[in-house]
C-alpha cells in the first residue's frame, strides 16, 4: 500500500503511518482490558492509525470485523481470536488481499500460513506451573479440586485444563471434582463457585480452586468468604493472569498463586510487523511470552502498586 512504500522509501523502522485493524474480543477480563489500553498506547506511541472493534464475546462480530478491515484495505491486523476454530474462510480472504493477520493471546486451529505470526504464552505451560504449584504447596494431603474453567472452546481454556491436568498426573491424592466455565469472568466466576461449594458440602469437602484467570478467583474469593471460609486457608487458590486486583487478594492472605500473563502482546506484534514491512523479515511463526509464577513471597502490594502503571 501507499503507506508502506512511503515508509519503505524514506528506510523508516517504524510501523508509523500505517493503519492497522484490532479486532478485540470484549472486555471480560481485567486483563483483556488491559490489553487494550496497551494496545490502543502502543499504536499512539508509534503514530500507528488503530481501527478498534469491539466483538463483544462473539465470533461472528470478529469475522465481520475482519472483513470490514479487509474492505477498508488496512495495512495488517491483530486478533485476539475468541474461540479456537472456524477462521480459515476469513482468514483466506485476508491473505488474498495481501494484509498480514497476527494473532493476539489466543492460538486458532488452522494451518500457519493463514496468518503472520501469533504472540502468545505458552498456554499449556501456564497451567501446568499452577498444577506443580498447587502439587508442592498439597504435599501428601487428601485434596479436592474445582476448577473454573475460561471460556468454552477458548485456546486457554482447553490449554490451561490440560496443562493443570498434567502437573496433576500420577498425584492421585489431588482429584478435580468438578469442573465448569465461569467464561473468565468475575460475576460467573462467583456465580459458579457458590453452587460449587453447595454441591460439596458447604465447601468443607473443597481444598483447591484453580481458576483460568485471575478474575473468576477474585469473584470465587468473594464467595468463599460469604460461605463462611477462607479463601487462601480453607481453600487454596491458584490462577492466572497476575491482574493487580488478585495481589491485593494475596496480600491479605486470599490468594496463593498467579501465574503472569503479560498485557502487552501488542508490542511485539508491531515489532514484527515493523521487520516484516520493512525487511520483509518474516518473524517466527510464534512469539513467545513468559509465564511467570507469584506467591505471597513475591511483596504482593509492591507487585499490585507496579502492576497498576501497566495498562490496568
Ligand atoms: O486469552 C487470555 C485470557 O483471556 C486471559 O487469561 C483472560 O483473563 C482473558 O479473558
């Protein structure tokens, strides 16, 4: 496109002056809005035309989306893909038009020359650095498990379960009892642990909940308190996601894990966008981010106050 021979001719290294299409999930999360924010910062910061659609949880909005950017003849586009299959149709007339997809945060089911690169953790990774958390801190005791799963047909949440599922195996004293969504987030995350501590006497049969994101603990911490027990003692709690609001938990003795998802996916993608263009370096085809693990020995509020200047 005209941008691209423009910053082309004058050799600039940056994605600047180039429109780029987001196609954005929702905001069910403290971290997806995060991301966001990040996103919508790092396109401001390298003078890059963001088009920002919002799909509200729904596939079908994202696919419409897509193809309003195509039409629009944007430069490339970043998606953060709901659900991991059925983009190959839409994902085809992208690259027929020439325009580089790069997938955010979330893997698809389809073959990889359908999109640039997709900056991701690695998913399966995350849970299963829960799992061997929860394994460790369990020991020899009797532990039963719910799970809050993200949601349904989600890369992270059918990675995360395996993954935790994993670090589980061969500890036959740690056995999920019950598992179901609570869609990432916090209002089903404690909608769904109520009738999960119903169906398990009062939770006193309940020594773990890891959840799929950091939100849904939060939601799941609120109703253990209102059953009369304690999040973090009665219950261990693990999840992921590292939102500021699950090391204020932490802090106070509600939370014994996260793992970190970084907000910034968007700073890489431009950064291989920019090598692409201008280069026509193909990046790899998965740019990997870290899963870091905290507990309460990591100075949670110190964490929660820096988190805070981080898009959230
Ligand atoms: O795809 C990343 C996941 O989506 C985050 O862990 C969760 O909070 C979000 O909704």
């Amino acid at each position: 496109s005209a941008t691209i021979l423009a910053a082309c001719m004058f050799g600039s290294a940056s994605a600047g002056g180039l429109t780029v299409g987001f196609s954005q999930i929702g905001s069910e999360s403290g971290w997806r809005a995060a991301e966001t924010t990040v996103t919508k910062e790092q396109a401001k910061k390298r003078g890059i035309d963001l088009k920002f659609a919002d799909a509200q949880q729904k596939q079908e909005n994202q696919i419409k989306a897509l193809r309003s950017f195509i039409a629009q003849g944007v430069d490339a586009i970043l998606i953060a893909p709901v659900v991991e299959t059925g983009w190959d149709d839409v994902l085809k007339e992208a690259k027929e038009a020439k325009i580089p997809v790069i997938l955010l945060d979330r893997t698809i089911k389809a073959p990889d020359d359908l999109y640039l690169t997709a900056v991701t953790s690695d998913l399966v990774h995350e849970g299963k650095v829960a799992g061997d958390f929860l394994v460790k801190a369990v020991g020899d005791k009797k532990c039963n498990v719910v799970e809050l799963q993200g949601t349904t047909g989600s890369s992270p949440a059918i990675a995360r379960k395996k993954g935790f599922e994993e670090a589980l195996a061969g500890h036959d004293n740690l056995k999920i009892v019950r598992s179901q969504t609570g869609d990432f987030t916090r209002t089903k995350g404690k909608e769904v642990m109520e009738s999960f501590l119903k169906a398990e006497n009062g939770g006193k049969d309940i020594c773990a909940l890891y959840a799929h994101n950091d939100d849904m603990a939060v939601g799941a911490i609120q109703a253990i308190k209102e059953a009369g027990l304690k999040p973090g003692k009665d219950i261990l709690v693990v999840s992921i996601d590292a939102v500021p609001d699950i090391f204020k938990a932490m802090s106070e003795g509600e939370s014994n894990a996260t793992v970190e998802l970084t907000p910034n996916m968007s700073g890489p993608a431009f950064d291989a966008l920019d090598a692409y263009l201008k280069d026509k370096k193909a990046p790899p085809k998965w740019i990997q981010t870290e899963s870091k693990l905290y507990t309460p020995a990591d100075d949670p509020m110190k964490v929660y106050e820096e988190k805070k200047g981080q898009g959230y």
